[in-house]
C-alpha cells in the first residue's frame, strides 16, 4: 500500500526516540540520578567519601525524635498555607481584573507584575533585608518620617512575627508567576460564555466564582501543585533573610537539611531529611487532590 505524502512527513519511532534520547538523558542525569543517590545515602552515616558506614533506618529514626526537623516541617507547612493564599489568591483577582475590557495597557501591567519573577530569590532576600532593616531600612525611614520613630522594631528578630514577615516578598515575587499561567487559561474562556452571563445580570464576584472559576480548574490545579513544590523546598529567601533565625523561629527544611549536611558534615541525615521534604511534598499533592475528587465523585452519583 503506498503511503501518502502526510505519512511520508511524519517521522518514525526510531527518529523520535533519537530526538528525545538527549532531553531524556539529562533528565535522568540532572533529576532522577540525584533523587535516587539521596535515597541510597539516607541510609548510610559519612561525613566524606573516605568515611561512609551504612546503619540501615538510624537516620530516619534520629529524624522522628528530631525536634528541630518538626519545628522546620512547622515552618514549611504554614509558607504553603499563606502563599496558596496569598500567591494563588491575589494572582486570580488581578488575572480576572487584567483579563477585564474595562482596563487598557493590561500588558503593561502584567509585565510590571511579572518582574519580580525575573529576579534571583537571593536578589530578592537583600532587597527586602534591606527594607526590613531596624536601622536603615525603608520602613524604618518613613515610620521616622511620619513621627512614629518610637514605634520601629527589629522585625525580623520577632519570633512569633518572623515567619510572616519572610511570607511577604515570597508572595510578592511569585504572584506574577500564577498571574501569567492564570490569565492564559482566562484567555482561552469563550467571550460569548462571559457576555452571556452579563446579560442575565451576574456581577463581576459572581462571574469569577461560578464561571471563570470552575472554568480554569485544571489549570488552578498546576497553580496549586507549583506552589506546594516551590514553598515545600524553600531555601534561598529565608537563607538570606533570616538564616533560619531568631534561634530556630524561621528555619525551614531545606535550610535544615543544608546545615546538617554542610555544616555539621553529617551528610546522610541531611540526605533523610531531604527525603522527608520529597514525601511531605508528595502527601501535601494527594491531600491537595481531595476535594476535587469528593466533587468528581458527587458529580458522578448526581448522575447516576
């Protein structure tokens, strides 16, 4: 059977996995690789290659009597809590208000949005270590402009503040992340879905709550798991705000695993608590996916 001109175009299987074999390689190389080597280390007690004694599930049981490793875990649980919120939150009233026809130059706004994004999380620690700054800092200089000097305090040194003051520049430099994947899915919404349900009179609350919504919910899933992932593994901000301080107020359990493995150069029980972060993260992804399989479920006996 002679085949037609669209076949003939259409490369093989064998040319595919040649196309692919190279992305697949460094994939393997860069995330796959790493992961299984921290899992094998996890179970061994070294400090250097020369020192490397293997003890089986000793790590993971110093792990569960670790104090610290439940205050970090804490810590990480209520970044993803406030940044789901506050990222995910603040990202879909500005997605809907961009995604308006009563606002002209949204492309502008969105791309001073977006600029944060653009910038290194360790750019990001400084600038706003700076601004938290008790002496020099931005707030300090206009509290003292307004006459409430007496009122400045070290804020960063508060512990039952500290964790939302190391909250705020994470929410605002990654709200124009979720900006950006949002109001692409808003863009692909039928305008006509969205006239139609002018006319019979919802409002603007309404409209994103019952239509824009339910509408992007795939793509309010990718949001969700992208936030879990990037707080679950935090390092970088906290590290150049805080260091984990005052005491142990702000650390977290990446930055714990750091200074365990780097620090102490007790490198296989900074590679069990890495594992730790990977199934937190994977338990948060299944919990996250609850409700929406209770809704699919609902809907499925609604059917029958």
């Amino acid at each position: 059977m002679r085949k037609s001109k669209g076949d003939c175009l259409q490369p093989g299987r064998g040319v595919t996995a040649i196309y692919l074999l190279p992305s697949l390689l460094v994939y393997l190389l860069v995330f796959i690789l790493p992961v299984v080597l921290i899992i094998i280390m996890s179970f061994f007690k070294f400090s250097s290659i020369k020192s490397f004694t293997f003890v089986g599930l000793a790590n993971y049981k110093n792990l569960l009597s670790d104090p610290n490793v439940f205050l970090a875990l804490k810590n990480n649980i209520f970044l993803v809590l406030v940044c789901l919120v506050g990222q995910l939150g603040i990202a879909f009233l500005l997605a809907c208000m961009l995604n308006s026809k009563r606002v002209k130059g949204g492309g502008v706004y969105r791309t001073i949005i977006y600029f944060p994004v653009t910038l290194s999380a360790v750019v990001i620690g400084y600038v706003w270590q700076f601004i938290y700054d008790y002496n020099y800092g931005l707030i300090t200089y206009f509290m003292n402009a307004v006459g409430y000097g007496d009122a400045v305090t070290p804020l960063l040194a508060q512990v039952d503040y500290v964790m939302w003051y190391v909250c705020i520049p994470m929410i605002w430099q990654y709200v124009g992340f979720h900006l950006v994947i949002m109001l692409s899915a808003m863009t692909a919404i039928d305008k006509e879905i969205l006239e139609v349900s002018e006319i019979d009179g919802c409002n603007s609350i309404q409209k994103a709550r019952y239509i824009i919504m339910p509408l992007i919910k795939p793509t309010l899933i990718i949001c969700v798991f992208l936030c879990i992932s990037a707080n679950m593994k935090a390092f970088d901000h906290i590290m150049t705000l805080t260091n984990g301080g005052p005491g142990y107020a702000s650390n977290v359990l990446a930055l714990y695993a750091y200074n365990v493995s780097f620090q102490q150069f007790n490198m296989g029980y900074g590679s069990a608590v890495s594992v730790f972060i990977l199934v937190v993260t994977a338990v948060l992804f299944v919990i996250s996916r609850v409700p929406a399989m209770v809704s699919r479920r609902r809907e499925q006996h609604g059917k029958n």
